[in-house]
C-alpha cells in the first residue's frame, strides 16, 4: 500500500548508513525476506511485479524497521464490516 516503508541499518565499517525503501504509488507494497546470507527488500506491485530491489549482506545490516502505511478511517471501518459479514 502506497506509504509502506522499510528502513535498513547496514555497518559501513567507520559507521552506519542507512537506506530507505518505500512504496511510491497506490497499490504497491514492500516485502522483506532474507535467506542465505542476503536481506532483500523489493518493491512490489499488486500483481506481484518485482519494481526495485534492494539487497544487503546479512552479516552487515544491524536492523530492519517497517513501517506499515496508516489505513485511512473509512478504509479501517470498511475492512471491519467486510471481517463482521
């Protein structure tokens, strides 16, 4: 959703930096995996089409932070009648 964002603390060696990545539009989200000494972090659409890819040596990220989009009310209220019905 559009609004999701992750951010990424990687070990720089003479610090940290950190990287940020967010969904750009309307229906896009943000997924997290790591697996096999790689954290990828990739933009998604709806439909599951790769749009950026971020990926980062596990051995060097110090933390991963999402932040979920905030739900607007009406859509909150919504998805609460849709779960009652």
């Amino acid at each position: 959703m559009k609004g999701d964002r992750v951010e990424i603390v990687i070990d720089a060696g003479n610090g940290s930096r950190v990287y940020e990545v967010t969904a750009s539009r309307a229906g896009r989200r943000v997924e997290v995996t790591v697996g096999r000494g790689v954290v990828e972090v990739v933009e998604v659409t709806r439909g599951g089409t790769p749009v950026r890819t971020a990926r980062f040596m596990a051995s060097r990220v110090l933390a991963v932070v999402e932040h979920p989009a905030k739900q607007s009310v009406a859509s909150a209220e919504e998805l609460r009648a849709a779960d009652a019905s």
